[in-house]
C-alpha cells in the first residue's frame, strides 16, 4: 500500500506544475512520475491445501461421473418408454382400422344422372379494347402523337 501512497503524493503535487488547460506541459505527453502505479495482484490470504484437495479431487470427479451416468441411464429408460408407447398406439390403431370392403354398385338397374338444379352461367362478351390508364408509356409513343 505505500508504493500506491507515494504514487497519488507525486501525482498531486505534479498537478499544479499543469497548464490551466489540464494538460501537463511537454507536448502534451504525461511522464513517467505522474502516473498511478497500481499495486501488484492481490495475495491469497486463504491457504491451499494441496493434500486435502488432491483427496477431495476425486471423490468430486466420482460424483460428476455418477451423475452422468444417472443421466444417461434415465433418458435411455425415457427413450425406451417412449418407444413402448408408440408400438402401443400403433397397435391400438390397427385394431381399430379395420379395412371394410366397399359396397357394390347395382349393376341392375340403370344408371339416370339427375339434371342440376343450378342455374346455368351466363356468357359475357371480351373486352379487346385496352384503357388508357393501362396502356405502357414510352418516350417514342408521346413523341409522334
């Protein structure tokens, strides 16, 4: 934490050595006194013990198996429940499905179409000629008219 203290003292007393501006003199460049030097990566105040760790590493790796594992085991039983259902479904369905034959036509008495009751449609004559608002403009065209 000292370094830290010295470096915030030289940078305010450097500070009014500044321009009125706020930019520090030398073209415009900051030297090497005037910059804040942060203090070094934090220590790690907790201990690491190496032995208790290398004794709980596997029992950890252990767990993270077995429950990949468990995993694994119940999507394969939920796969196989999902398949038993379809065989299920699909056998319920081709006993319900029977085919049944068609009835025959009677070949013995004559076929008479009925006349429809719809009234016929009534023809309209083609429009050939094109309106103006359709027509395609060109520079040709309005040049000769």
């Amino acid at each position: 934490m000292e370094p830290l203290k010295e470096a915030r003292n030289r940078v305010e007393g450097s500070s009014s050595s500044d321009n009125s501006n706020g930019r520090t003199s030398g073209g415009g460049r900051r030297s090497p006194t005037n910059c804040l030097i942060k203090p070094h990566v934090k220590k790690n105040t907790i201990p690491i013990d190496l032995k208790l760790r290398a004794v709980e590493r596997p029992r950890f790796a252990h767990q993270v198996a077995e429950k990949r594992r468990l995993i694994k085991q119940y999507k394969m039983e939920r796969e196989r429940q999902q398949k038993l259902e379809e065989e299920e479904e699909i056998k319920r369905l081709r006993k319900e499905l029977i085919p049944k034959a068609q009835l025959m036509p009677y070949f013995d008495r004559p076929f008479v179409p009925r006349r429809s009751e719809k009234q016929p449609t009534v023809p309209r004559e083609p429009k050939f000629c094109i309106p103006r608002h359709k027509t395609i403009k060109c520079c040709r065209c309005h040049a000769m008219t």
